[in-house]
C-alpha cells in the first residue's frame, strides 16, 4: 500500500451493539457493504468513533474480522492504538493476523508522553508490525499534540505512511502538509468541518465521521476538492455543515 492508498474517504466506522451491548454483527456487515457500495476508499473500523476504548480485544479481533469479510474491494485500516506500547503491540499484531491493510495508531492518551517518548511508542510498533500505518493527532482526547517534528520525523519510517489530523489546528496540519509534501506521506483530516481546507492545502483525503451518515455526499466533497473543482466542494460543504456541526 501506497500513499495514493490512503487518498479518498475512509469512514471512521461505528459499531452496532445489541441492547446487551453486544456487537451486533449483522448490522454491522450490513453498515460495511453500504459504505463501500457509496465508493469510500477504505474503511476504519473500532476507531474512537467505533468505541475502540471500551471492547475487549477479542472484541476489536471480531469487528476487523467481520468488516473484512463483508466486503470486497476496499482496504480496512484497523484502530490498534492504545497508551500502553505493549497494547498497541497486542492489538495491531492481532489485526495484522486477521487481514487487516493497515492501522490507525492514536497519540499515547493520558501519559502526555514528551516527544521523544511517543516517537519510541509509534516507532515500536511500525517495526514489529509489517503493515502500513498512520499516526493519529486528537489532542482533546489524548491532551498532548503530537509535535510537528515528531510527526516530520515519524514519516520517515517505511511503514508510517499518514498522518490524521484532529488537533483543530489548521496551522499546525498545513505545516505537516508542508513539511511532509513528495515524501509519500498522506495527510488525512479527521475533523470533517475542516477537511475542505485540508484537502485545499494539498490534504489527501479524510477518517470521516459523517460518512456512516452520509457516506455519497462526503464522497462528493473529497472527490471534488480533489480534482481541483471547489466551487462544487464548497456547495456540499454548505449542505453538509449542520451535519459537521452536530457530530
């Protein structure tokens, strides 16, 4: 997989429960061959969206399993992250396992690693694990950014190859954007309000929210935004914002 792997949409895919809480795993499938057949270009399941904080590992094991074989021709990015190394190292070798193409690794949360610890954290395990990676800035939900360095230091790793940009921070991802620009690295927004800019300032795409909802339109906007043709883009933006907004 390369960078123009990770262009396009990848809904960050919620999980169905059962009123027991339960994975509801019918549904589930169901929900993976509606987004693929609106022509996203991957799939993130047991993401933050996906309650990936609160599912046992067999739990993430059994959704990337299900996703996977619900659909035909998309690549599947598996949540692995978590603020324990060896979690993460747990999670992601088990996705690896059950077919995963890629991961999505976020920050350390809580710790507030300095950068030269989460630099150790994601370079542990894009060497144990052979799959292509994208790192994952959230700082609201971890409270540390991943610094921009560290994320211009992290893209030179053959398997870390995105980066999902969450912080609110137009500045700090246009200058991942910069700093990263012909290195085969994909920035991919993960705030939907802001993938337009993003995607305006040379952004590859986005781990999109509002496409479990509306999964054709935020298709639209990317494709459009990509393809140059902004005066479209910015129409679905318009039509789309209230939908950005409540989520």
């Amino acid at each position: 997989m390369t960078h123009d792997t990770f262009t396009g949409v990848f809904p960050a895919m919620t999980t169905p429960l059962h009123d027991d809480e339960s994975i509801d795993h019918d549904t589930l499938r169901a929900h993976a061959q509606r987004l693929e057949t609106a022509g996203v270009d991957g799939l993130v399941p047991v993401g933050t969206t996906g309650e990936s904080a609160t599912m046992s590992h067999d739990e993430h094991v059994e959704v990337v399993e299900t996703v996977i074989d619900a659909v035909d021709d998309v690549p599947v990015i598996a949540g692995s992250g978590s603020n324990n190394t060896r979690e993460a190292l747990e999670l992601s070798g088990r996705a690896a396992d059950a077919g995963a193409d890629g991961l999505l690794l976020i920050s350390p949360y809580y710790n507030r690693p300095e950068p030269d610890g989460m630099e150790a954290h994601f370079r542990a395990v894009a060497d144990a694990v052979d799959l292509p990676q994208i790192i994952y800035n959230v700082p609201s939900r971890t409270g540390r950014n991943i610094a921009v360095e560290s994320a211009v230091t992290l893209a030179e790793h053959e398997n870390i190859v995105g980066y999902k940009a969450a912080s609110g921070d137009l500045n700090r991802t246009n200058e991942v954007i910069e700093r990263t620009h012909g290195e085969n690295f994909a920035v991919l927004s993960g705030d939907d309000a802001l993938t337009l800019p993003i995607v305006a300032q040379g952004g590859s795409g986005c781990i999109s929210v509002a496409a479990n909802v509306e999964p054709d339109r935020v298709v639209a906007l990317v494709g459009s935004a990509l393809a140059g043709d902004f005066e479209r883009a910015r129409g679905l933006q318009y039509e789309l914002g209230d939908l950005f907004r409540a989520l």
